[in-house]
C-alpha cells in the first residue's frame, strides 16, 4: 500500500466577499481509509467536498490528489476521482445498464466487463435492465456509486449518500463501502449527518466546526475514550454500601451510583478485579460487568462544545 496520500489538504481557505466559509483547513486521507466529515450545521463539510472536486474554487491553499494538484493540474487530479455529490442524476427513461454505457463512452478505457464487473459490485444485476424510474433511492444510490466506479478511481467521494435510504439500505451501502477498502485498495471520504452510520462506517473523522478543523480522530478515540481510564457499570447488591468500601482505593478516578441502580467506576482495567475482589471480601454479591462504551456523539459533542450535527 502506497505511503503518499491519496488526497491531501494544505491550508485550504474559502472567502466569500469578508466570510470566511473555510479556514486553513490542513489533513491527509491514505489509500484504503473511509474519512468522514462531521460538523454542525454550516460547518464547511459540502463546501469541501465541493472544492476536492472542482465545483467550486478554493480562495488559498492547495488539494492535491494522487500527487496532483486540483487547481494546476485538474484533469489528472480528477480522473482518480468518483464521487456522487448530493444525489446521484441518472436519465430515467434509460436502463441502469444504458445509464451506465452512457457514461463509460465519456471516459476512455472502460469496457463492457468492467461495467459487468462493477454491476456485480454493488449488486444490482437483476435489476439493471430495468428503467431507472422503477428503482428505489437505494438502487439509485448503488447505481451511483456503479457509476462512480467504472473507471477504477483512487478516491471515492460520498457526500450524505445515505438520505433517503431505508435501515437494510444503509447496511447494504456501508458493508460496500467496506468491502472497496479492503478488496480494491479505494479511499472513500464521506460526509453524513447520520452519526450512529459514521460511527460503524468510518476509520477516522475530521470535526469541522465553522469553517475550522477542531481535529482528526479515529472512531477509536471516540468509542473508547482515554487509553488509561475506561467507565465500567457493576451490578451488584446494596450498592450505596458496596461504593462506601471501594470509593478511596487506588486508581479509582470517579464512582456514583446510576438511575438504574448501578455502580458506575471510572478506573483503570486493571483495577477492576480488585475492586471485585473487594466487594467480595465485604460480602456484596455481584452479578454482572460491563465497561460503558461511549458513542461518536458523546465524543463529537465534547470535541465541539455541544454543537449540533447537520
């Protein structure tokens, strides 16, 4: 796997007239990761998606993709790009076979086994002799994304490709999405304002908070939080007197008791079979542990001070 990025950004800058829409926004993405942006409403997602791409004109900075720039060296830059911005246009009196010949005969070199190879891909072949306009969004997203694919691009660029789409459809998109960085080696940058999907879906996330980049975290960092301290919830019996005897031993960083009635430890995992093992020895049964795994939204709202997802 190569170590060049596939895309990378350097003190990207987007003004219109005295706003600053985008703020010297800097990161790499490499080969095989799915990067998500997340961000509050007006954060700055779609307008970088849109300058990756070429829509619209960044004010500084430069995007460079496989090496190349996108201002300087647009077509170079952009034939290792596919991405389905908003959603996906397809003529709909046209077959989803027709759809896709259509557009191989744009770009050089895609033959009729790569249009049957990415059919296959985002499994759409009992379907894509049908017309358009009979399929489902979900069908139309994966066609899409078909159509995204036919000339074997570095980087695929997904912006909220989840709307509209049903839970099974969803599924079926991130399992592919998946699939692609493992087996084809492809980078996916995607935004989506869906955080439960960007949690499951994404390797890392860049936090974009008016126009600014706050961080860039693996999902990891969200879900598990410190490396040394972990919560843990114990069920166990008289919980007001079971605290009593743990509260002042070494390594516990916070304990209360929860509505539900459980014991909830901020500690090292280490220190879990002692704190068991006392319990024990003050003759508290136990019935159960488990440590509390946080959720992107805990984290995003932390990293961001409590702004809402758009």
């Amino acid at each position: 796997m190569s170590s060049e990025p596939v895309i990378s950004l350097q003190n990207v800058t987007k003004r219109v007239g005295r706003k600053t829409i985008i703020d010297n926004l800097t990161f790499d993405v490499p080969q095989g990761e799915i990067f998500g942006f997340l961000g509050p409403n007006g954060a700055g997602k779609t307008t970088t998606i849109r300058m990756i791409v070429g829509l619209i004109a960044m004010t500084n900075g430069q995007i460079l993709i496989k090496g190349k720039n996108i201002k300087t060296e647009f077509e170079q830059a952009i034939r290792h790009v596919g991405a389905i911005v908003e959603n996906p246009e397809m003529y709909k009196y046209l077959t989803g076979y027709h759809n896709l010949i259509h557009y191989a005969r744009m770009v050089p070199g895609v033959t009729k086994e790569r249009i049957d190879e990415v059919v296959s891909l985002v499994k759409l072949e009992n379907r894509i002799h049908e017309k358009v306009r009979k399929y489902s969004l979900g069908m139309r997203q994966r066609l899409g994304v078909a159509q995204a694919l036919l000339h074997r691009p570095s980087l695929l660029i997904l912006d909220e490709p989840t709307n509209g789409l049903d839970p099974e459809g969803i599924r079926e998109l991130r399992d592919y999405l998946r699939y692609l960085t493992r087996t084809e080696g492809i980078t996916v940058v995607v935004s989506s304002h869906l955080l439960s999907e960007m949690e499951l879906m994404c390797d890392r996330v860049a936090i974009l908070q008016r126009g600014k980049l706050i961080d860039v975290k693996p999902i990891e960092y969200f879900t598990k939080g410190s490396d040394t301290f972990q919560t843990y919830r114990i069920e166990a019996q008289m919980p007001e007197q079971a605290i009593k005897g743990i509260r002042q031993m070494a390594g516990v960083q916070e304990i209360k008791i929860s509505e539900d009635g459980l014991i909830e430890v901020t500690t090292e995992r280490e220190q879990i079979p002692d704190i068991l093992e006392e319990l024990m020895r003050n003759h508290i049964r136990i019935y159960g542990v488990q440590m509390v795994r946080r959720s992107l939204e805990d984290g995003f709202l932390e990293l961001t001070g409590g702004g809402q997802i758009g």
